[in-house]
C-alpha cells in the first residue's frame, strides 16, 4: 500500500523516534524510504559545510540501519523551503506516502517554522501521514493502527480517503475502525447506504467496526470524535464537496492538521491506491 514513502527529517525535531518507528510500516507494504532533511535558505547555520556534514552524517548512519532491515533507502539533503522542497522529492520518486511527525497538539505540528504542515498538504497529491509523538519523551502515541477513524462527508472526494481507510483496517492484527459520517445539516439520503457498504466491506476485511452519525461543525465534531473514541488515526479527505482545486486544503482538513490529538492521514480525491 505504502510502497516507497518519503519521510521529512530533521534531526534538531522530533525525528529520531518517528525514524525508528519506520518498520511499523513494513505491514502496510513498506518496501523503500527517501530521508529528506530540508537544508532551510533562510537558516545560515544550516547552511554551513559542518553542519551540512553532520546532517548528512546523520542520514547515512539511519540509511545504514534501516538497510539493515531489509529496506531500500535514499537520502536527500536539499537547500530550499521545506514544504517546497519535500513535494519535490516525492513527486519525482513517485513516491505513495510522506510522512512526518508532531510533537504535541495545536501549532506544534507547524514544525519547523511557521506553517510548513499545513503548507505541504495544501501543495501535495500524495497521501500525508502526520504522526503524532508525545511532547514528554517524544515517543509514538500510540499503535498508528490499532483504531483507525474514518471522516467522511460522502462525497465523491472522500472516496481517496474512504479507500486507504478501509485497506488500513484490513492489515494484520485485531484493528478498529469508526466509521464517522459528518454534515453540518441533515445528511443525504443515501448517507446510511453509504455507511453500511463501508462497514461491510471492512468487516469483511476482518477489522472490528462501529459507525456514527453526527450533525455539527465537521472538525469540531471529528475532533471530539476522535477524542472520545480514543482513536490512534484519523483518516480525512483533503477537500470536502466544496469546488476548489484539489491542491487546496479544506477548512476542515486545515483544523483538524492543526488541532487533533491523533495522528492524521489526509488523502487526496484522486490519491491510487497501491495494494500490498
């Protein structure tokens, strides 16, 4: 599914646990990784030959170790603006997935400076996984996949996110997935067809379901859900029924990037899906 993922490191953050957590991947099909640590323009010191040799330095020695587990993996030290520089990257490895991670909750997941999550979801067509660490030692929240919640408003561009949602719930081990349909008036007709087909076909998948049905603001409402639900990953589409581009990013997708507890996967309408 996640055949070749770019991950985004840099190794003053939060990085080193998200790095050593890669093999969680391997279930999902991870077979190759590009680390990309952005050598930022407007950072001097980052541009300096030491620090260039310890950044590089760095890469080679997590290359080396995850070479060592079996995987094939790239290393990318480019000099620009980070969110720039990473679409880059993984648009010309044709990559499946960039992943990167966030300390804590609100605009600690604005890493580096200012808005570069958000930046880099608004700019991709690739599937972002934001892992979420914790601030107190900066360890994975939780299992990433244990219980995955599924945001979706029923809109053809929800099917991207509709499809990995239900392709994580199928992967080994006893997972959970929540179903959440979310509408700020009363849902469509065909809303509770659309939830039962879902829960159906991951149910047949094996995975352990629960569907919910809620009115209100969507991120205040897949917030409180997630909450609630003690949910390890939130899964959203990246725009909603709204006629904008596809490389913009939704109102809700924007909150819920900035502002949930769990780690988050947006998908983008058009995102294939690579089955393992």
């Amino acid at each position: 599914m996640f055949e070749h993922t770019v991950v985004a490191v840099h190794f003053s953050s939060s990085y080193k646990p998200l790095l050593d957590s890669l093999s969680e991947l391997r279930e999902m099909g991870a077979k190759e990784f590009t680390l990309v640590d952005v050598l930022r323009v407007d950072e001097p010191k980052e541009l300096s030959d030491e620090h260039k040799a310890e950044a590089r330095r760095r890469l080679k020695q997590k290359q080396e170790d995850l070479e060592k587990e079996g995987f094939r993996v790239h290393i990318e030290s480019p000099v620009g603006h980070p969110a720039q520089e990473l679409v880059k990257v993984a648009m010309g490895a044709k990559a499946n997935l960039i992943l990167l991670a966030s300390r804590g909750e609100g605009l600690w997941r604005e890493f580096f400076h200012g808005s570069t999550v958000l930046e880099l979801v608004r700019r991709t067509s690739i599937p972002t996984l934001i892992e979420r660490l914790d601030p107190k030692d900066d360890t994975p929240i939780s299992d990433l996949f244990s219980h995955i919640l599924l945001a979706t408003d029923g809109s053809k561009r929800a099917e991207g996110a509709e499809t990995h949602a239900l392709e994580l719930a199928g992967g080994p081990g006893n997972r959970k997935l929540t179903l959440l349909q979310v509408s700020e008036e009363e849902a469509p007709a065909d809303a509770a067809d659309r939830l039962r087909s879902l829960a159906d076909q991951a149910r047949a998948k094996g995975a352990d379901v629960a569907v919910r049905t809620e009115e209100g603001d969507p991120a205040r409402v897949i917030s409180r859900v997630a909450r609630e639900e003690h949910a390890s990953l939130v899964v959203i589409g990246k725009r909603g029924n709204a006629p904008h581009k596809e490389l913009m990013l939704g109102d809700t997708a924007q909150e819920i990037c900035r502002n949930v507890a769990s780690s988050v996967l947006v998908v983008p309408g058009n995102a294939p899906l690579w089955t393992r």
